[in-house]
C-alpha cells in the first residue's frame, strides 16, 4: 500500500514538473523571437528547463521497476 502511495505522489510531482518544462519552453521560445530579450533571464530560463528535465528523468526512473529477477 505505501509503495502505491509513493508511486502516486511520484505521478503527481512529475504532472506538475511537466506543466512547468511545458511553460518554460514555451516562453523561452517566446522570448527568443524578441530582439530586445533580455540575455540573462533567458539564460536562467534554460538553467531551470534543465534542472527540470535531470529532476524529470530521476523521477521517471523511480517509477521503473526494478528487474532483479
């Protein structure tokens, strides 16, 4: 049961962590049509696209069963 419970939380977080990489990119996508964007936000922008995509990924790989068999 607790291990249900952890794999639910872990779905949920990674929803959240989705719709936030989903924005991110929309709006560094956005920005980077601008001519007058501004370099240093755009960068921190991308700083946190990737340090969801790591968090994304270990999370993913949590879900996966482990095949010791």
């Amino acid at each position: 049961m607790q291990q249900t419970d952890e794999k639910e939380a872990i779905t949920l977080r990674l929803n959240t962590l989705h719709l936030e990489h989903r924005d991110l990119d929309a709006v560094i996508t956005q920005l980077s049509s601008q001519i007058k964007a501004d370099q240093l936000q755009l960068k921190r922008m991308k700083k946190r696209k990737l340090w969801l995509k790591d968090i994304i990924s270990k999370l993913e790989s949590k879900l996966i069963p482990d095949l010791n068999a």
